[in-house]
C-alpha cells in the first residue's frame, strides 16, 4: 500500500476515518489531501454514519416502534461499520449501495 500525506499506510489511514464514524471521516477528509482511496472511505463514512445518526435521531421521536426501528438501525450500523473497516484494510474501494456513489460523487 501507498503511504498518504500523514506517513501512514492507505489502508490503516482509511480503516481509521471510520473508526468513530461520521467524526474520524470528517477529520481525515480535512487532513488527507493525497490519497484519493484515503480520501473516498472518509466521505463514505460521512455520508454514511451522519445519515444513520440522522435517522436515529427522527425515530426517537416515534413513540414505541421509533425506539425499536431506531435500535435495529443501530444493530445494521454495527455490523455495516465493522464490515466497511475490514474492507477498508483490505484495500478496497467498497461502495455502499447509493451512500457509495455519493461519497465518489462529492469528491
């Protein structure tokens, strides 16, 4: 792997700008300005993690079944976030379906 602007291997870089979700992406899109593969995880972390804390965050005013959808959601985050850092150690460009073409579109 290609070291980035921080001396840092592309792949731990962009495992780390999903690490606290929407937060670490939007600290690596501001830090990293060589690595286009860097660069790409951070905004779909962003574009990703800030929509579901988003969405969260509307069905908690939902009474009884906006905390269960809102807990399910958190249950799938869980899992997409985990899948997307092994992805992104293994050096690939994985595009979450629409967030994906998104994030590849803003940069």
């Amino acid at each position: 792997m290609a070291k980035t602007s921080l001396g840092i291997d592309e792949n731990v870089e962009a495992l780390l700008s999903y690490l606290l979700g929407w937060v670490t992406g939007i600290i690596f899109l501001l830090i990293e300005k060589e690595s286009r593969f860097v660069r790409f995880h951070a905004m779909q972390s962003v574009v990703v993690f800030l929509s579901i804390t988003v969405l969260q965050l509307l069905l908690s005013f939902l009474p009884f079944l906006g905390g269960i959808f809102s807990s399910l959601l958190g249950i799938l985050a869980f899992i997409l976030w985990i899948v997307l850092m092994i992805k992104a150690y293994q050096g690939e460009y994985y595009k979450v379906p629409i967030a994906g073409d998104l994030a590849e579109s803003y940069l």
